[in-house]
DNA sequence: ATAAATCTGCCATATTATTGACATGAGAGA
DNA sequence: TCTCTCATGTCAATAATATGGCAGATTTAT
C-alpha cells in the first residue's frame, strides 16, 4: 500500500518522530483508533497537515473509521528505520557521555550502545552497565571488527571535527553530535546534531521577547 | 540603530543561536570583519538569507565593509537574551541531569544552575559540584525564597507535565524539557524541549532513507 | 436496509520562507 | 581626489509549506 518512498520533505521528516511517539503512547493507552481531528488536538497541529503528511507514505487511513493506531504507528516505525537494530559508540566518556551509556530508553527502539572511548587514562578500563570504556587510539579498530552504525560525538568541540573524519573513514554512517560545532562531513555520512546550547539561548530569547 | 523586536520568524529565531555560536569562535580567532558571503560558506547558508535575517532586528553592517565580528556578536548576543543572568534548577538528579549540573560550559552565558531536586533519598542531600539536591517536596518553597528563571525537567515522563504545572504555578517562565512528552503550558510560560529521541529517530530516518 | 454522519485522500489556494537581483554607499588604491 | 570594487539593505521572484474544501468511501444509527 504505502508508495516508494522518494522525496520527504525536511518538514515532514521533522514530525515523524513526534508522529511516533504520541502513536506509541497512544497505543500504550489502549487507543485503537483516532481519527487527523481528534490527533491534531492532541497534537496542536492541523488535520490537514497531519493528512497531507501520512500521505507522502501512502495511504494508512479509512475514511469514515480514521486510522488504527497500532497499524499507523508500525508504518511509521519502519518509516523511520526503527525496525533495525543499530549499534551505537559514544566518543567522549565525560558527563554526557556517561549519561547516555547510562540511559536505556533507546533500546526499545533497537539502539544499543556497545563502546565509549576517551583519552582519559583514568576512565579506560573502566565501564558502564557493563559497557567497556575503551581508548580513544582503540576506536578505529573497534569499528573495523564490530558493526558500528552510529557514533554520539561527546567530546570538547575542539576535538569534535577531528573526531567524525576518523569515524566517517573507518566507515560509520552516523554522527550523532552533541558537540557545540557544526560538523562537515561528506555527503555518504549524516550528521544529526544536538546542540544544547542553541536551544538554551532560544529559550533565553522567547524569554526576554516580549 | 537596531530596529524595535517585534515579530520574529521561527525560522529566523531557530538559527541566531547559530549565528552567536559562529561570532562567538571567529571573534575568539581573532577575526574582526566578515561579509555575509564569507558568513555563507563557513555556515552553510547563503548569503542573502544571512543579510535577510539580521535586518529582522535592523541593519547592523556597512556597505563596502561587511560585518564587524565582535559588534555583531554583542548585538546577537542581546538579541538573544544573553546579557541577561539566569539562575536555573534541574528537576529530576538522574543520570542527564547530573550530566548537565557538572557541565560548566553555560556559565560564560550567565546560565547558573542553583539546585537539583529528585524524590530519590539517597540522592538527597548530596551535591553537584557544590549544587545541592533536595528532596523534590522543597521545590516550591525553594523558588519561592530564590529566583530561578528555568527550570530543566529531566524525570522520566510520566512525572514531566506535573512537574511543569507545578513549577510553572511556582512562578518559573521558561521549562526547558528533556523528558520525552510534549509538555503543555499556559501562555505566559514557555517551553524549549530537547526531544533526544526524536532526533535519534532523525538520523535512523535519514540512515535508511536512500 | 436506508439515511445521516464521519473522515480520508487529494487538489486548489494561501501563507511563509528562501533566493536572486540591484541601487546605493563605503572603503581601497592610484 | 577620483575611480573601481566590494558588500549591504531591500525588493521582487521563486520555492516550500500549510490550510481549506470537497468528492467519495465507510461506519453508525435508526
């Protein structure tokens, strides 16, 4: 049913995860149905929008019955590639770094954190949920003997840039960047990045505009 | 010479955090002038939408010259809030909100975090790089006493949206949320979520997609 | 079984955002 | 001083995105 996926547009993509989750808790609830009126009050978007943006993937709706939430919430998974499994290296075992070893909120959805490297003497050797901390001088050869599909860059952004080429070289396709930098990298990679402090200062800024 | 604020784009809001980011290295470089094309490249936008977007808060470069690194950086920097001190408290003493108490790189914003609150006893009472957490029952009170302008909602999700109402009730302008809900507030209060999973579905969609 | 109500998928329209073009003014060099 | 070059601010054109409306399919009520 669903239409080969060609083109999504940025905007579209950036509601598909929201998509997913309010369908994932929907479901949890006990919801089977709902109709783009009564999950655009839910979600403070339009129902046209919510429509015209299930539609780029095809059809998953009834018309006079609406959709099924379970149904929909499946297509969306595999829209969004979450029926894959993907391993995940953290670079940069600091806070933040330390912090996402320790979550396990994304394993649900398959992501598995398998390594962390630092150059800290003190942190090597140890590890986290039973998540080795390796060195940093280790990385490349981690990669080439283990499946590594995504990298969290934690590290200073002085060493950020540095950092992805050598995970981009070794082969990982995934940068997951929370460094405060704008990573390059060549079209075969995607970079997905959290930059913490932008969203701090457009807070600061909704806060003082008005 | 800036032009009253009055109505900024999304879209325009979403990347002056970019631009302070970017000043703020070239300045620390050593750069003192730049024009919007030389802006373009190293950023990735083009160049008319750099000119388009500062003159939202009127025209802070000269013909002939370009930009001045450091008087725009301050003009941005003001823009956004930024002269401004913030005291914030982290809701939730878990692994990301120790993370974030433990990280300093804010502080040269004036982002102070003040205290973190959890319901965990045996997290109460211990402290954070000389922050304290307190039982999470002392929260209003604690606001009360001290002025906090952000409050960051790191507990699971089920507790985000009381923890919000409460806080919000309590007196606190901006929540800053990384619980993975949509969290929903009355007009006066505003909300900047960081929906760490949404953008790891992200980076699984663009994976995949090709 | 039939009628009324519901709700999708799609298309046409409206709105918003980005890009391109250019007149004008400042700086640099001779 | 004069001319050439550079680069802004602004406006118009284009592109992207969101909204509104409707035909037709499906469910629900009678």
């Amino acid at each position: 049913m669903a239409k080969e996926k060609n083109y999504v547009s940025e905007a579209v993509m950036r509601r598909m995860p929201k998509y997913y989750r309010h369908l994932t808790d929907m479901e949890k609830a006990g919801i089977e149905r709902i109709s783009s009126k009564e999950l655009s009050k839910r979600m403070g978007l339009t129902a046209s929008q919510i429509r015209q943006d299930f539609n780029c993937f095809g059809g998953f709706g009834q018309q006079g019955y609406g959709y099924n939430v379970s149904e929909l919430r499946q297509e969306i998974q595999k829209i969004l590639g979450l029926h894959n499994e993907y391993h995940i290296i953290i670079i940069g075992a600091g806070n933040l770094g330390q912090a996402l070893a320790n979550y396990t909120g994304f394993e649900k959805d398959g992501f598995f954190v398998k390594a962390l490297f630092d150059i800290n003497p003190r942190l090597i050797g140890m590890s986290i949920r039973g998540i080795p901390i390796y060195d940093i001088d280790e990385m490349e050869s981690f990669i080439s003997e283990n499946e590594v599909h995504i990298a969290a860059i934690c590290t200073p952004k002085e060493k950020a840039q540095e950092a992805a080429e050598i995970l981009i070289q070794s082969g990982v396709k995934g940068i997951w960047n929370f460094a405060a930098v704008d990573i390059a990298v060549p079209n075969q990679a995607i970079v997905e990045n959290v930059h913490l402090s932008d969203s701090l200062y457009t807070l600061s800024f909704r806060m003082s505009d008005d």
